[in-house]
C-alpha cells in the first residue's frame, strides 16, 4: 500500500490572531476535523515542520497539545494511530528564556568567544528549547534516533512493506549567523551525528527518505553547509518544510535535488491564506508525489482545494541511488 501522510506549519498557537484564547474557534476545528475525514483519513503519519507555538510558552504548548489531540486523532486508520512527527522552529522557542539572546539574529549577541565554542552554543541552545524539548517527548512517536542538538533526530515509521526513513533537523537553532542574519547554517556534523560518518546503511533500508526542516534551503547558508546532505537526491529524494513567506508554496522538482515541498501557514499572518496539505507515494516505485493542496475559505468557513484546476498535484521523486 502507499505511504500517505499529512503536513502541517506554522500552527503559531498563542499568537495574536488567533484572538483572546490563542486557540483556533470551534468551527474553525471542526471544519478541519471534517476535511481530514473527506481526504478518507488513514494517514501513516501526521508531520509539522515548526512553530507550533508563538513564543515558546508552557501554557502555549499545554494550548497546542489540546489541538493536536483530536486532530491526530482523526488521522489515522482503524486501531493505528499515525506517527507524530515534528521539529521546533525559530517560535518554539522560549522567548523569555535569557538563552535566547544568543539564539536572536542579533550580531551583536554572537561573540566571537560562542561561535568558537561548539559546546556553549550546545548548552544555550538546550536552554533555548528546553520546553519544546518536554512537549516532543510526549508526541513524538514512533521512539526516534535523537542527537545531541534539540530537535534534530532519525527515525523509521512503521508500515508494512517497506521502510520509510525520516531525518528532521532543528534550523532555528544559530539563526543570525553574524556574516548573514537571516541565514542559517546547516554544519555537516549535525547529519553525522545522526546517521554517522556515511549516511549509506540508512538510505539503504528505507525506500523512502524525507528530510524535514522548519526553513526551506533558500534560508540556509551556502558558506556554512559542509557536505550539502540536504540537497542530495541520493540521501533524500524529498524536503518538507514550512516557514513559507510566499502567496502560496507550490513544489518544486529537479533531478539534481531532492523534491522541495513547503507548507502553507496555517496561521493566517499578514493576510497570508490558511493551509496544509496532504500527499501520497506510491511505495513500489516511488517516482512521483502525490499532493493535495488544501486552503481554508474564511468567507465561507469551509476548506477548499488550493488549485483551481488540478485537485491533485503531482511533483516528480528523484530516482538517483547511491
């Protein structure tokens, strides 16, 4: 069968435009919970790709966990639930933790003495996302590889006929890399931690690999890379992300990288539509995504399919294996 999955961002709970209660209103739940149902449910796994939260609060979290509840709850097929995958974004972190002074895009707060020391930028930053860290741990399933670096982990989902691997990387971690405040570095290291000195054993057990980052590659700073395991098509043949600051993300494909696919918010802010989408590969020969653009009409308080013409977008997969 194939393997199917939901994808969320930008849930920003506790943010201003959700209102007084930071949560989104009843109807606005149940229309999605009835969206979910009409896509036909039985979804292997339910992914976010960062800021579920506006600040990185305790009681933003404790917010988010009574949403995620009845959602992931809807997703899944009979006596399965889905898999709950995420990584933290540049939100979830705790805005009123000091620690995040050196985590800001502020040059100024990036001394040289911390960009010389790899362990205090380890230590601020486990600070940083220490209450994301404890939320995580109670949603994220299946158990998961993790690292040293908050948020970053490895891990297969279940399914029955063939492994489906999944790297996330936390890229809000040094946002604000003095040389390039709004680029982030994406050092090497953070994969090996991982998978270790060569990612080959991984990527040969899992047909299908995805790598999942809060940021799209365009925010990442080609000077600080290392290897470029994010944009190798023999590693990955598909990156989801969020942090969309467009009208609206399409997918883009090209053989020389992995598929880039980018959650619409599903906060709406600065007037940006509401969204998320859905997808579908064919795990017998994964070539090609299946995608369902999913946009919330506020007029008519119902969601609608993104695209005017095509119910279903179809990007293709790189084919290319180590």
């Amino acid at each position: 069968r194939p393997f199917s999955f939901l994808l969320f961002s930008d849930f920003r709970i506790g943010a201003k435009e959700w209102g007084e209660t930071g949560m989104p209103e009843a109807d606005f739940l149940s229309s999605l919970s009835f969206d979910i149902s009409s896509l036909g449910g039985n979804f292997d796994a339910v992914l976010f790709a960062g800021d579920l939260v506006e600040s990185g609060e305790p009681k933003q979290f404790e917010l988010c966990s009574a949403f995620l509840g009845p959602l992931c709850e809807g997703a899944g097929r009979p006596q399965m639930p889905p898999a709950v995958i995420c990584v933290p974004g540049n939100h979830d972190i705790f805005r009123q933790n000091p620690a995040v002074e050196l985590l800001e895009p502020d040059p100024v707060a990036w001394s040289d003495t911390v960009l010389r020391s790899r362990l205090a930028l380890l230590v601020k930053a486990r600070d940083a996302f220490k209450e994301y860290n404890s939320w995580a741990s109670q949603w994220i399933f299946p158990t998961s590889r993790r690292s040293e670096w908050p948020g970053d982990f490895l891990m297969q989902v279940p399914h029955t006929d063939y492994g489906i691997g999944i790297v996330g990387l936390n890229t809000a971690i040094n946002q604000g890399w003095p040389a390039s405040p709004e680029r982030t570095p994406l050092p090497a290291d953070r994969f090996k931690a991982l998978w270790g000195q060569s990612p080959l054993k991984w990527t040969e057990g899992n047909r299908l690999r995805l790598l999942l980052t809060h940021h799209p590659p365009s925010w990442f700073d080609s000077r600080q890379i290392g290897d470029a395991a994010y944009e190798d098509p023999t590693i990955f043949q598909v990156h989801l992300c969020g942090h969309s600051h467009e009208e609206w993300p399409w997918p883009e494909a090209t053989p020389e990288r992995p598929t880039l696919i980018q959650c619409p918010p599903f906060c709406s802010y600065r007037d940006r539509p509401r969204g998320y989408l859905a997808a579908r590969v064919n795990l017998d020969q994964p070539t090609e995504i299946e995608l369902l653009y999913r946009r919330y009409d506020s007029s008519e308080k119902t969601w609608r399919s993104a695209h005017r013409l095509q119910h279903v977008v179809t990007a293709p997969l790189p084919t290319r294996r180590v």
